[in-house]
C-alpha cells in the first residue's frame, strides 16, 4: 500500500527534550489524530485550541509534551477555536502543515499552510490567509501525490454552508510551494451518496493506493451508530472518479465485540516494523468519555483495506 510520506529521508529535527507524559493504554487525549514516522520517531499531530502542537513517541506507547511548531501571531487572520485537525506532510525536502482555522475577514473555516525544513519547526504560515474558496466554509485538507508526481489538496466543502447541508469532498491541484492552488476545486461525492449516512458530515479524507493500483479514501460521517470511519474506492484511478462505496463502514461502534465507542476522523500511517496503522479518536462524544488515540493495524487485499 502506498499513503503519503512513506520513506521520508531523514534530515534535521529540531532539538527538543522528549519526556514521557502520555501514555497510549493511559487515554491519549486528542481529536483529530495525525502520525507521522520520521527517523526513528513518530510525530503526533492533534487538534488544538490556540497553537499547532505536535507530541513524539518512540514506541507509539509513550509520547512527549505538547510541543509547541506553530504560535499564532498577534495579527494572525484566524478566530475562535484555532487549528482543527492539522496534518504534517512531506514534500521535496519541506514539511507542510495544512490546518483549518476561522477567517477573522469572512467569518468561514479555510485551511492554511506552514512550512518548515522539520517536523517540529517552527512553521510559518506561507499561504496568506488560506488558500480555500473564501465563500466556502473547507476543512481537513489532506495531500494526494498523483502517479505522475503531481501534488493536490483534498479537502471538504462543509454541511454549514451548503444549502441543502449536504457536504461534500472537492480537490484541487497546489502548486509547487504549496502557496494557491494552479486549478479550480472539483467535486468528488457527497455525504449522503452511501445508504448508511445520517448525516451530511464530509470529514477526515485520507487517500491509498493498494498494491493492485486500486486508488481508496478513508473519511468520516455518521452512522446510525454515531461517528465512523468509511471507505470509498475510485472506479477509474483518479480524483475524479466515479467513487464506490464500501457497503459497510471499516470502523463503527459494536462492528465487533472490542469496538466499545463510536470513533473517527482516521488516518494511516506506516510504522517502523513495515506494517500499517489507522489511527483515529474515539469515543466522538466526550460526553460519554473524554477522545483520545486508538490504533488499529490494516490488512489489505486486492480490492480493499481491512482493519486485523
């Protein structure tokens, strides 16, 4: 299976003391969960309110502080509640963060950029004030490298500002130095195309390639059992599609015995023994009980990733 940043080469990283604070059987409190391998590290990246932060784990059992890789300035352009589900992703010899924030200018969610030349910065925000559609309200960017080398932004047109609240999933090619996008955002599904969906919610897209060739995405919507992770698969190899769904979701709540919460917003990662993982924050409700990281090993066959 091919996911973004496989084999990064290792360079420099900024030097900091990492102390065992969070444990994974402890409850790693987070939303929106992003893993990174870089050397012989994991970087965690997680949604947070006022700075981007990012947590280093060895084992992916025992992670650092919060490390701080983005401060906001005192002019920065977002609002509110900062830097919903950043992710960190490599790029000929840069790392970007993309991350959504809340325009102090339009009001909307857009998703901004940051650059460094490591995983722990600092970033600096090189995209201006976003680089989504500024009438559209966009969050969870993700990269997708097409088979020609070519970088592209996927991202969601959210339910709040679509007028039948039925979000969608959209891409567009970035330029080189990731600053604009070089095409127009086109459309890839909606949230209610699968049969399952009792929401119009298009989160935490996240594409694969499997070794047959077959291009999938993960993302997530509500079920009748709350929050899940799903799967589509494109029918041509393409961002453009058409996608297929799979008929069931890969994780939702009381699947099996041991999936004791609903849970989402997923991504996957390789780790250092050569095998995959989908990382994700369950339970969706804090109400029931506080987010936190769970980690599920991925199978894959000719057609499709399944969770061991």
């Amino acid at each position: 299976m091919k996911v973004s940043n496989l084999h990064i080469p290792f360079g420099k990283v900024r030097e900091t003391p990492v102390q065992p604070t969070y444990t994974l059987g402890g409850g790693l409190p987070c939303r929106d969960p992003f893993i990174l391998l870089y050397g012989d590290k994991y970087y965690l990246y997680k949604t947070s309110g006022g700075k981007i932060v990012c947590l280093v784990s060895e084992d992916l059992e025992n992670f650092s502080q919060e490390i701080v890789v983005y401060a906001p300035p005192a002019d920065f352009h977002g609002i509110g509640d900062l830097f919903w589900a950043p992710e960190c992703h490599y790029y000929k010899g840069n790392f970007y963060i993309f991350t959504s924030v809340r325009s102090s200018k339009t009001g909307k969610h857009l998703i901004s950029v940051y650059r460094a030349d490591n995983p722990l910065g600092p970033f600096e925000d090189i995209a201006g004030g976003g680089i989504t559609p500024y009438e559209w309200d966009c969050i969870d960017g993700t990269l997708y490298i097409d088979k020609l080398g070519e970088p592209y932004m996927i991202f969601v047109h959210e339910w709040v500002s679509m007028p039948d609240k039925n979000g969608s999933f959209v891409y567009a090619k970035l330029s080189e130095d990731f600053t604009h996008f070089v095409t127009a955002p086109k459309h890839m599904f909606f949230a209610r195309d699968v049969e399952w969906a009792r929401h119009g919610v298009t989160d935490g897209a996240y594409p694969f390639v499997l070794d047959s060739g077959r291009l999938g995405l993960i993302w997530s919507n509500f079920s009748e059992n709350g929050y899940v992770v799903a799967t589509a698969y494109s029918k041509n190899g393409t961002l453009n599609g058409p996608w297929i769904h799979a008929e069931n979701p890969l994780y939702e709540r009381n699947a099996r015995p041991e999936f004791t919460y609903d849970g989402g917003h997923g991504m996957l990662f390789l780790k250092k023994d050569g095998k995959f993982a989908l990382a994700l924050h369950s339970p969706n409700d804090s109400s029931v009980a506080y987010e936190r990281v769970t980690l599920f090993e991925v199978a894959e066959t000719e057609n499709e990733i399944l969770l061991k």
